[in-house]
C-alpha cells in the first residue's frame, strides 16, 4: 500500500444540511470524519436568499449564512471540512476506496453520502440571473411559496410534482398560471384534475417560457410562446417556479450502489444503510419525495448514528475473533 494514501474512520462525500449534520454527530462520537464540501459546498441552500421554515430560526436566515453556521458547528467538535471533491469510488472490496479530484486516494472505513440532487432549470440567461440574485425565481414552492402570499406566479412542469406544487402555491397566492409545454399533463390523473378544478389556478398547454422578465433586481413577468402558433404574450408574475424534476448526483456510484431509475440511492427502509456494508446515505441522494432542510439534517443523524454502529459492531467482532485465539 502507498504511504500517499489516507486512512479515513469515516469519510462524509458532501455538505449541506444532511453532509454537515452527519459530520456533527459522528465527531461527537469519535469518528473524525473528513468532510468533502464538493462542487457546491453548501448545497442547494446556499442559491436561497430566505430560510424560514428551519426550526430555531425565529427570524429566518439565509441560505449562506445557515450553512456557514453548520459548517461551524461541525468544525467546532473536530471534523475536518476540505474543499474538493470525489471524483472516483471503489466499493467492490473489503476496503471503500475513494480518489479525491482524480488524485488522492482515500481508504475508509465509513462513508456518508450527502451529494444532493440538483433542481433542473430551463436554462435560459434571465432564469440563471434572477435565481442568482434571489429575486424571485425558485425550484420549491414548500420553501419559498410563502414570499409570494396574495401574488401572481408562474410555475412551469406537467408531471405529479408541479401539480402538487401549483395546487400548494394557489392555497397562498392570488393566482398561479401553469405552463404546459404539451398538450396534456405527464401527471396521473388524480393529480391533474386537483389542478384542472382548482379556480385560481390558469393552465396554458402548449405553451413554453420565452423569458423571465423583471426590473434587474426581482421578477415581474414572464414572456411565453404557443409552441403551435409561436405568438407570444406576456404574464404578470413576481415568483417563477420550476418544476421539471431534480437529477441525483450520484453518478460516481453506478456500477456498486443500487440505484432507482433516476437516479436515487435506494437505502434500507427506515434506515441509511445502502447495498455496500459500511456505506450510508442521506439527504436529497436518496430522497425524492420531501426535500427539504430539515428532513436532509435528519437523515444526516441517521446515517452517522448508522455508522456509528456499524464501527462498534466491527470492532465487537474483530475482539471477540482475536480473543479466540490469545
């Protein structure tokens, strides 16, 4: 074996809630975890201006700011937080291998995957500029819907989880158009009849975003097309939702981690615990349906609580094997 290469008791592929929660827990159980932050140290919730629905923030706070009190936290009991990220695992032997932008090898014992999946967007420039500065363009409408009581929005998506998402916003808002790009829903029909006979929400099939406009600090309408007759109009709107789905970053795992179709890390019912003895998950890698901070930071205490017993039972074993023989 290499002298280059790292021993690691338990390494956490990730931060965020879920990354940095995990890195709490297994620190105060003597784990010295080594935390990766990866290509968006923070997470998700460093693209979100206002953070209100996390219990203990009274007054709200920011994504950034909540992170960097995460991060802290961790730091305080002793992981060490890297910047970098994982670019390469092995979990096919005895030993979790993993290489650290194509370079560093690291041998585990434990690993927590805390990844994420990213919201997919349109793509379009003015989309990118509001979302950056926060002024009005979100891919959740249970995080941020609540800015927008008694406004007008736009939400665009046709499967299970932009219905549920518009019916969420037209309980808040004074009106909620639905853009369509097909002529009928993906969503099953359960779902796209709530919306079809909810009065305040407006649904324009055929219909594609042109631009998001606004003011050069928040969103004021949106531009759309008919992708059948290619006339436009514009929309009034000060929020823009997107919601055509999140894509999981776990593509570094395929090949030794059971995968759901899209992508999603499939962990043992009620637990973290993936396929691979010794590797757990948390977080938004794994979970598809609620997505939030506060479920992520559970997750994130399961899996190092997991990997907390998974050592203990190793080293139980390991006595009781080596015992036999003294």
């Amino acid at each position: 074996m290499s002298d280059t290469i790292e021993k690691v008791k338990c390494l956490i592929i990730g931060s965020g809630p879920a990354g940095y929660t995990a890195a709490i827990y297994a620190s105060r159980a003597n784990m010295f975890p080594v935390l990766y932050q990866g290509t968006q140290p923070g997470g998700q919730l460093t693209t979100t201006n206002d953070v209100e629905n996390f219990p203990g923030y009274p007054d709200g706070i920011t994504g950034p700011e909540m992170m960097i009190e995460l991060q802290k936290q961790a730091e305080r009991f002793g992981t060490d937080v890297r910047d970098g990220w994982i670019t390469k695992v092995d979990f096919s032997g005895d030993i979790h291998k993993v290489w650290v932008n194509d370079t560093k090898e690291i041998h585990c014992e434990t690993v927590i995957i805390s990844t994420g999946a990213s919201a997919k967007y349109l793509g379009l420039e003015s989309e990118q500029k509001y979302l950056k500065l926060g002024g009005g363009v979100s891919a959740c409408a249970v995080c941020d819907g609540f800015f927008y009581r008694n406004q007008e929005v736009v939400i665009v998506g046709a499967g299970d989880s932009a219905c549920e998402e518009a019916h969420y916003l037209s309980k808040l808002c004074k009106k909620v158009t639905m853009l369509v790009r097909r002529d009928e829903f993906r969503a099953s029909k359960i779902m796209a009849a709530r919306v079809k006979n909810t009065e305040n929400i407006e649904i324009l099939f055929n219909t594609e975003t042109d631009e998001v406009l606004g003011d050069g600090q928040v969103v004021t309408g949106v531009r759309v097309f008919n992708n059948k007759t290619n006339k436009k109009h514009e929309i009034p709107a000060t929020g823009f939702f997107v919601a055509i789905g999140h894509k999981p970053n776990t593509d570094i795992f395929k090949g030794f981690l059971d995968l759901d179709e899209t992508g999603y890390i499939i962990n043992v019912p009620g637990t973290s615990k993936t396929n691979i003895d010794g590797v757990f998950v948390s977080g938004d890698a794994a979970d598809h349906v609620y997505r939030q901070a506060v479920t992520a930071a559970g997750t994130g205490c399961m899996a190092a609580l997991d990997a907390e017993r998974y050592l203990a039972a190793k080293d139980s074993v390991f006595e009781v094997s080596t015992s036999t023989y003294n």
